[in-house]
C-alpha cells in the first residue's frame, strides 16, 4: 500500500466515526451502529498496514464509539465486548507512550463507559466501582501531564459524579460523600481556568 491508499483509508474511517456521531445525536441508532462497524473495520485494515500507535488508539476510540451505540440499542454483551477490546488496545498504546495526556485521558473515558454499562447495564456495582477508579486514575495522570487542559478537568468531574452515584446506590455513604466532594473542587478548578465557565 502507498501513502495515498492509507491516506485514504484513515480519511475513509474518520468519515464513518464521523457519520456514526451524527447518527447517535439523532438516536438514528442502527445507522450509527453500520457506520461505527464500518469505521472499526477500516481502522483495522489501516492498524495492519501501518501498526502505528496513533492507528492503534484511533482502532481503540472507534471500538468505544461503536460499543457506546451497541449500548443504547441495548446489545449490552456486544458493548462491553466492544469496550474491552478497546480498552486492551488502549492500554498497550498508553503503556507504549507514558507521556501522551490524550491517551490517558480517552483511555479513563472508556474504563468510565465499561463501568456505567457494568452498574447500570449489568447491575454489577462493585466491577463498575473498579472500572470508574481507573477512569479517575487514568483522567488524573493525563491532568498531570497537561494540568490547564479544561476538558479533562471536566470530564474528571463527571467521574467523581458517576463514582458518587454508585456509592449511593451500595449505601458507602461516607465514600460517596469524598467523592462528591472531589467532584465539587474539579468544578472549582475548572472555573479557575477558565472564568467563563461559572455557569
């Protein structure tokens, strides 16, 4: 294969993830199911051909995308076949390059969506409990990295958030409350970066 051909083929796969988003904002779901199924399958090829580590996350990001779909058709067991695939390739990508934030923090987005398909897909709270802490691991050392990043800031909040709603739900009052506490200073340090933010 030449540059052109996987030029194309990565441009081919980022169109499909593309569509796939559109489809989910308008609960078109099985269109976004085929586009998402589409863009797993081209990364694939591109993976294959390239076995680069960006191909390999972008492979990772595609799984999750089409796994978060399969969720909300209710094809639970293909999500979260979806999602462990995902994040066993994230994994391995993020190991591979210990100083990238962006795979640290998409990778504690995926450990978040295997854990809210496991709490309330599967209602395994404890395997969701486990699978929220390493979002939050994961979300803070990409915060470590680029510690200004609002984005991830945000979304270690809505971790927190998640983790406290899962304290609630197994009556770890005392836990739930440090989390939620956690929560609020996140919130704090985002309006801190950006003042706009307050509302």
């Amino acid at each position: 294969e030449n540059a052109n051909d996987l030029v194309a083929l990565e441009l081919k796969g980022n169109a499909k993830i593309l569509l796939n988003q559109h489809y989910y904002a308008k609960r078109q779901l099985k269109e976004g199911e085929r586009s998402a199924s589409e863009a797993v399958e081209l990364t694939r090829k591109l993976v294959e051909l390239t076995e680069g580590d960006n191909e390999r996350f972008a492979l990772a990001q595609y799984l999750q995308n089409h796994g978060l779909t399969l969720d909300h058709l209710e094809k639970r067991k293909l999500a979260e076949e979806k999602f462990t695939e995902a994040i066993s390739i994230a994994t391995k990508v993020r190991a591979a390059n210990p100083e990238n934030a962006d795979f640290a923090h998409q990778l504690g987005l995926m450990h978040n969506s295997m854990g809210v398909l496991a709490n309330w897909g599967f209602g395994k709270r404890e395997r969701g409990l486990q699978e929220l802490e390493r979002a939050i691991e994961c979300t803070s050392d990409a915060l470590e990295l680029l510690p200004t990043r609002i984005d991830m800031e945000i979304d270690r909040g809505m971790l927190y958030v998640n983790t406290t709603m899962i304290l609630m739900q197994t009556k770890q009052y005392d836990q739930a409350i440090e989390y939620f506490e956690s929560a609020i200073k996140s919130h704090k340090r985002v309006v801190e970066l950006s003042p706009s933010s307050q509302d």
